[in-house]
C-alpha cells in the first residue's frame, strides 16, 4: 500500500512539473515532501524527477527576474541545490545523471548557479567513482562542456584552485585519462585573466 502510494505520488509530482507554470509549485511540493522524509529514497527520486534537467530550464527556475514567484525560488534556490546535493548522497548515480543535463551546456552565473558549481564539485569529490563512471558516459563534447562549466567564473584561478583536487580524486578512483582532462582544463584556467 505504501510503495503504491508513493509510485502515486511520484507520479502525480512528475505531472505537475511538466505542466508548465506549476513548475515551481511541484519542485516545493517534492522539496517539502523529502525535508519531511529525508532518507527515504522514494521522496529523493521523486524530488530528482521534478527537478529541472537543462541549463535553461534550471536558470529559468532558479535565475532572478522580476516577478514574484521567481524572485522566491531566486531567494531559495540554496535549499532546492541543497537537497539535490543531499539526494546525491544516496543516489550518486541519479543524481550525476540529472547534473550532466543541466551542467553540460552551462555557463557561470551568480547565486543559484554558482551553488550549483560548488555542490556538484563537493559531491564529485565524496562519489569520485560514480562522477567518472558518468563522466565516461559522456560524448566528449559534453564532457568538456562540464568540465569547463565547473571551472567557468569571475576569477579563473581561485575557480582553478577550487577545482583542482578532483582531478586527483579521478585518478585515484581508477579514471586517470579524467584526472588528466580535468587538470589540463585546470591549468588552462589557472592563468586566464579575472573578468573586469
């Protein structure tokens, strides 16, 4: 009874997102739901099926524009970033999968997508072995565009030097030509100029 209504709610969460202007509605609702059950994988994997999986979806949830319900997902967007982070604890692979989507073709931007950067960088380091495996998935255009995603910033060195242990946790996960992408885009980075 429980599981079918947890596939019940899940479904009706992945609905609502596709629906269009309840986006940010169903993203509360699965956010609310998994702060309520943290540890119960049904509430994460419903939380990762409504959570946006492209560049552009996630910077029209979480970017600043004027209107009032944006500016609340803008003002809150740490928690939503948060709790992906926290589901990828659990579910390294799911999470990963959903974090190549959006990542793959993103640029750098303040707040939400700057939490983004640094999560993603966070949980990479703590699931080396399931960030390469992903990795490795990846055609190498969009592995690129990742990578570069995760080092893209105001000022390359300090985003450089932030990034820099992952390429070691890649290589000693067993991914050492990752490690060696992921230093080589770290070194190109290192010495660009700060933006002005």
């Amino acid at each position: 009874m429980k599981r079918a209504a947890a596939i019940c709610i899940l479904f009706l969460l992945a609905t609502e997102a596709l629906s269009g202007s309840s986006d940010t509605q169903g993203l509360a609702t699965a956010l609310a739901h998994l702060k309520k059950t943290p540890s119960n994988a049904s509430a994460q994997r419903a939380y990762l099926a409504v959570f946006p999986k492209s560049f552009k979806r996630f910077t029209a949830v979480f970017g600043y524009d004027h209107s009032e319900e944006a500016e609340q997902t803008y003002r809150l967007s740490v928690n939503y970033i948060d709790a992906l982070i926290q589901c990828g604890d659990a579910l390294p692979d799911e999470t990963f999968s959903l974090l190549v989507g959006i990542e793959r073709n993103g640029k750098w931007d303040a707040d939400a997508v700057g939490g983004l950067q640094y999560g993603t960088v966070a949980l990479s380091e703590r699931h080396p072995v399931e960030f390469g495996r992903q990795l490795e998935l990846m055609p190498a255009t969009d592995r690129e565009g990742m990578m570069k995603f995760l080092l893209d910033g105001p000022v390359p060195s300090k985003q450089a030097k932030f990034v820099a242990p992952l390429s070691s946790k890649l290589r000693s996960a067993g991914y050492e030509d990752l490690g060696g992408e992921l230093e080589a885009l770290v070194k190109a980075t290192a010495v660009r100029p700060a933006w002005h």
